[in-house]
C-alpha cells in the first residue's frame, strides 16, 4: 500500500453535512492525521484519503461516472480507473456509504503550493488563466467533483461542500476555481446547443468582472450554435451559482469528456452571509 506524500496544508478533521467546527491543525506541513470519518445525515460518512488505496476508489468512481456513464475517453493509465498528472498532487475528498463504505462522492481539491509544484492546475490547460495570478497565493482549485448514481441527493453535496468550508477556513484560503461541465447530450438536446444557451444565460447574469475574465485554448464555437433554447444548467452549476460564483468566460471543448466546460470562480467575500458565517469561523477556530 503505497503512502501519499505529507500535504502542502494539513487536512481538515472533517464534520458532518453541517459547517461545523472541529480542532485546528496547527502547522501546515505536519504529517497527515488519521482520516476523521463521522456519521452523516443519510448514513454517509467523509474523510480525506491518507494512502494510494483510498484514493484509487475515487478514481474508480470516477471511472464508473465520467467513462461509462458520460462516455468520456479516459487513459487507460489503470484499467477501471480514472487517473490524470493531477491526482498525485491533491487532496482527495471521500463521500462513503456508512453500511458499505463504498466510495459515492468524491472531490479533489489542488492547493496553491502543490499547483506550483505540478507546473500548473487542471484549469490552465483548458484556459489562459493570466488575469488570475493575483489570486493564485490563496486560490485552490476543485475538480473532478462526482457522485455515484444512486445517491445523488442533497446529503451528498452538502457533505462535501462542509468539508472544503472547513479546508477553506483553516488554512486561510479565500478563492476557488475549477471547470464546471455541461455534457454535449443535456437534458436531451445534443450538438452543443444546450452549452451554448446557458453560456448566454450565465453570460447576462453571473459573468465576472473584466478583470478576472480568461479565454478558453480550445473554445466551443458558441456563434455557430443554436444558443436560444430553454435549458436548465447542471445541477452542480446551479448550486455555485447560488453560492455566489461567476462565469470567468466563454466556454472551452473537451473533447474527451464530451463537454463543454464553463471557467468558474467563488471567492469566499462573495457567499452569501450565512455561508460567509461558517468560512470565518473555521479560520478563526
């Protein structure tokens, strides 16, 4: 069983769906506790992987969702599994059935240290992040977020969602960004119209400041789309939306997972305040 490498910062104790407080690590380069795993609503449990073995049941759920079901081409690095440069770098959130403690949820999340020591994060190779280097020193970025079919339910997210508030607020982390995708088949409308009319919704209501605004390597030729249809975006969309998050730009193709991905970023200043409550509390825990 092959040991991860000591993270940049030290991992969370991780609490229930709630944003609960726990007890504050207190150096960033201490070795990496014991993975805290308590009892959620609906029977599920969160911890951060501590060895390659957790993390590849992450790897393989993500296998399970984006390759079977969403039908993207994955590596075939290790069969069964999804598995990119990135992944040695993170830090791999665990969402487990508490009866079966199968792996249902999981998320990555890459620190602003470990990004430089990869060279880059997951989004620098499907946009030009420049406008953002300003943020970088206190910006993680999260990604490939996914949930098992079976449990697709608000418990799931809001588990994961406590723990990288309290990822966030104890190691004094402000900003995150990731890709957030729109498969090409959506709600029943292919060709990448369905990514093209919620780049326009998103565009009049959610779209950063100019400032932060970057432009996608390979972009999805939106003006050659059909972008008027009422479509709903994807769910995870919609709750960073909620939250506050913005459209950094236009969207970019990957052809690999078949989508189209929408540059997002959420900085703690813009949450809602009850949500600002729980960061700020955990930083100052």
């Amino acid at each position: 069983m092959k040991e991860l490498p000591n993270p940049t910062f030290a991992l969370s104790p991780v609490a229930s769906p709630q944003f609960s407080r726990g007890s504050l690590c207190q150096s960033g380069h201490a070795p990496v506790p014991a993975a805290v795993q308590r009892p959620a609503v609906g029977k599920i449990q969160v911890s951060w992987a501590r060895h390659q073995d957790e993390v590849r049941q992450a790897q393989r759920l993500r296998y399970e969702v984006f390759a079977l079901e969403m039908g993207a081409n994955l590596p075939a690095t290790v069969p069964g599994h999804d598995i990119d440069l990135f992944d040695d770098y993170c830090e791999h959130l665990l969402v487990r059935d508490e009866e079966s403690q199968a792996v249902i949820g999981t998320y990555r999340v890459l620190t602003p240290t470990q990004a430089k020591r990869a060279g880059s994060t997951y989004s620098d190779t499907e946009f030009d992040l420049t406008r953002l280097r300003s943020l970088r020193e206190r910006m993680v970025e999260l990604g490939r977020s996914c949930v098992h079919a079976d449990h697709r339910h608000g418990g799931v997210i809001l588990a994961l969602w406590g723990a990288l508030a309290e990822f966030m607020g104890r190691n004094q982390l402000d900003t995150m960004i990731g890709c957030a995708s729109i498969p090409m088949q959506h709600n029943g409308v292919s060709s990448g119209h369905a990514a093209a009319s919620i780049w326009k919704q998103v565009r009049q209501t959610h779209l950063a400041p100019i400032e932060y605004r970057v432009t996608p390597r390979l972009a999805l030729p939106v003006e050659q789309l059909d972008d008027s249809m009422t479509v709903e975006p994807p769910a995870l969309i919609k709750g960073y939306l909620r939250l506050g998050a913005k459209v950094l730009g236009a969207p970019a193709w990957d052809p690999d997972f078949n989508s189209a991905d929408l540059p997002m970023m959420m900085r703690i200043a813009d949450l809602p305040p009850r949500y600002q409550k729980h960061f700020n509390k955990a930083a100052t825990a």
